[in-house]
C-alpha cells in the first residue's frame, strides 16, 4: 500500500501545472520592479534592454514558462533629447483590457529617481458595449501606483508610442516650468 501512495503523489506532483508568468504580471509587476531597482541603483540601465537576463530571472524565480510567446516581446533604447532616453517595450498583442501594446521607461539623465514608465494600455467599450477599442495612456511614478493619463489615438507603432511620450513630457516640463516662474499651484 505505501507503494501505492508514493505512486499516486509522483503521479499528482507530475500533472500539477507550473507557475507561468501572465502577461499583466509582466507589463505591471516586473517592468515597474525593474524601475524601482534601477531608481536605486540596483541594477545598471542595461538590465532594463536585456531580454535573455529577464528570461533568467524570471524563470531563476520559480517561474516554468510564460503564457505569451517571450519572443513576441522587445525592447530598444530611444533617445530623446540631451537629458532623457527611453526604453521602448513591444508586448504581445493586447487580448483584453489593460494589457498593453508598448510600454517605456523614460529616464532622465543624473536623475535615476525620476525615471517613470508608461504604457498604450488597451480599454474595451464596456459602457456601451460597441466592441470598440479605445487605447488610454498609462503611467506608474515612483510611488508604484498607475495613473490614466486619458484616452489616446492608438499608436501603430513604438516609434509612434515614444513621440506621443516625448509630447507628454514637453508638456509638462513646460507646465512645470511655468509654475516654478510664476509660483502657480
């Protein structure tokens, strides 16, 4: 009979699914972590364009595999002006609300603690139930909470999603600006 019980837990331990990292863990649990460890300094801004690190890490951490096809997401570094670059993120294909399309770290250049990360997150018409697809810009500060930024155009491409983060900052660097002049609140 003890035979038997051993048997049975090797056949149960076998057939048990292994953890897979989802595709929402990812774009909101891994990427903002990685933020957090490059804000202070634990790891270099390499770590955030190095896709077979990420893999290891993950899979070092007691994930089995992925519910996506790793290799249907990217990353590329992007410069923006003489003080921010960005890393771009392409995910697999957004099939519901708030998977995202494209994600991006925006660094500022001297100020790791200011580094930010955006995201084209999808939004269903649930309201009137018109299976439109609305895209809304997200963004997660350094406090880890996500913040709507609005609905946006979607972008076809991450070229497209990294000139629509390029005006947002614009905008308020130049919004800031003004405040600080002018001492508005």
């Amino acid at each position: 009979m003890e035979q038997q019980t051993n048997n049975t837990e090797n056949q149960i331990n076998a057939t048990e699914e292994k953890p897979a990292m989802r595709l929402y863990e990812l774009e909101y649990g891994y990427i903002p972590q990685l933020v957090e460890w490059y804000r202070t300094e634990q790891i270099p801004v390499e770590a955030l364009l190095d896709l077979n690190w990420m893999k290891d890490y993950l899979l070092s951490c007691g994930y089995q595999d992925f519910e996506f096809n790793f290799n249907d997401f990217s990353c590329k570094p992007a410069i923006i002006d003489d003080n921010h670059i960005m890393v771009l993120y392409t995910f697999p294909e957004p099939y519901m609300t708030p998977l995202a399309k494209y994600g991006a770290i925006l660094l500022q250049k001297f100020h790791k603690s200011n580094a930010r990360y955006y995201t084209l997150e999808r939004s269903d018409d649930i309201v009137y139930n018109t299976g439109k697809i609305n895209w809304v810009l997200g963004s997660m500060g350094a406090d880890g909470r996500r913040a709507n930024l609005g609905h946006v155009e979607e972008c076809q491409t991450v070229d497209d999603f990294k000139v629509l983060i390029a005006k947002k900052v614009n905008k308020r660097t130049i919004k800031n600006l003004f405040k600080r002049l002018f001492k508005w609140d």
